[in-house]
C-alpha cells in the first residue's frame, strides 16, 4: 500500500461558525456543495456523484467546530476533516481542510477542494 500524503488547505469564508457547520455536518447540507446527494444512517454517511456512491463514516465531530470522516473503502488511517476556526481578533471565519492523497493526485485534490469550497461560498453567500 502507497502512503499517502497529508495535505491541509484554509479557506475564509464569510459566514457564521453555526450556519458553516451545518453546511459540513448534515447530509442536506452537504448535499448543497459536497456532492450531489447525501444520505446518512448514524455516523454512516453515503455520498453520491453522477450515480458513483461512496461510503464514509463520521469518526468525530463538535459542534460549530469540526467534523472528520474516513472513507469506508479506505483500508489506511486516512480520513478528511474540516474544520471551523474562528479569528479571536478579526472575527474572521476560516474552514481548514485536512484531506489524504496519493503522491501523484495531491494536486488534483487540492483542486478538487478548492472547487467544492468554492460552491459551498456560493451557497453561502460568501465571497
């Protein structure tokens, strides 16, 4: 098995801590920006793009914080996790991302990232 390399992308967003949260930790949420539908039965979550379904499950998450998931598929200790942090000076609000990739797809992830994200300022209203 390859390692993968850890990868970590911070993004600010215009939006409260609360109404981001809901964004990354709900399935109708998610389906708004993360992909095209989905679903959830406990920490069981299935994503679905152009009829590909993936499984992940939601190791841990905190309220207005952070959530972490681990691909169902994913044999390693990978997992991505996106997570809110709050300026104490500006106020500003920033999602980091810590995601996993093999070598050779690290860019193409980030790339993939940043156009998710930048769906999920859309939605948000942000800039």
């Amino acid at each position: 098995m390859d390692d993968k390399i850890k990868f970590e992308l911070e993004f600010v967003i215009q939006s409260s801590p609360q109404l981001l949260y809901t964004y990354l930790s709900t399935p109708s949420g998610l389906s708004e920006w993360f992909a095209d539908n989905v679903n959830s039965r406990g920490e069981m979550f299935s994503f679905i793009w152009d009829g590909s379904e993936e499984e992940a499950k939601l190791l841990k998450r905190k309220s207005d914080e952070f959530v972490k998931f681990a691909w169902v598929e994913n044999d390693d200790n990978s997992f991505f996790e996106m997570k809110i942090i709050v300026d104490e000076i500006t106020k500003d609000v920033s999602l980091f991302i810590t995601d996993f990739a093999e070598e050779d797809e690290v860019d193409e992830a980030k790339m993939l990232w940043t156009n998710q994200v930048t769906d999920l300022k859309q939605v948000l209203g942000s800039k």
